[in-house]
C-alpha cells in the first residue's frame, strides 16, 4: 500500500501517507492489546486464587465452629429425592414416552419400506417375465 501511495500524485500522496500511518499505528496498537490483557488477566488470576484460598481457610475454620452447617445431608434419603429431584420423574416419565413413540414410528416405516421394496421387486419379476 505503501508503494502505491507513493506513485500517486503529490496532493493525494501525502493524505495517503498519513492515513497509512494512522492505520500502522492503530494496528500495532490492537497487536500490543491482547498481549497486555492477557497479562493483566494472569495477574488477576493469581490474586484470585490467592484470594480464594484465603476464603476456603476462612470457611473451613467457620464450618468447625458451626456444628449445624451441614446437617441437611444426615435427613433420611426420600427427604433428598423429594427435595432435589423435583419433577424429574415427570421428565423422565415424558422421555419415555416420546421414546417409545420414536420406535414405534421407525417400525412402522421399517415395515412400510420393506412393502415397498417386496412389490418393486414383485413388479420386476412381472414385467420380466412377461
């Protein structure tokens, strides 16, 4: 680009050159950018996971002087299902029924193909032997 800048004529050129190197500029800009957000990032990173090992430490020790945290889990398991498992027996009740719809269509299309094969093939042997 430079070069064809350079053949024009002088009016033209020298806009041309200094739009050229606008877009240099701008370009090695854009080149420099994600070398510094990605380092920005690794140092966020770091003191992220600094700050979240500070944050386990401080729920562990909290967690020990809380007997109660946790109990939910000792309730007897219907109590889990009934509580956690909410509507998924609904789903899978729906699942299997559009399963099994699903295989009753792909028979009855097995069956109407393979009709359709055994009287081309009774048309074949007709018009052969004809």
């Amino acid at each position: 680009m430079k070069l064809e800048a350079r053949s024009l004529q002088a009016n033209m050129k020298a806009s041309l050159l200094i739009k050229l190197r606008e877009y240099k500029t701008d370009l090695n800009n854009l080149k420099s950018e994600p070398k510094r957000i990605t380092s920005a990032a690794n140092n966020n990173n770091d003191e992220l996971l600094e700050l979240g090992q500070a944050d386990t430490l401080a729920v562990g020790e909290q967690e020990k002087h809380d007997g109660n945290r946790g109990a939910w889990c000792l309730h007897p398991p219907r109590f889990a299902s009934a509580t956690l498992l909410h509507g998924v027996d609904d789903n899978i009740d729906e699942s299997k029924k559009i399963l099994t719809a699903i295989s009753k269509r792909m028979s009855r299309n097995k069956w109407i193909l393979g009709s359709f094969m055994v009287a081309i093939v009774l048309a074949i042997i007709l018009i052969t032997f004809d």
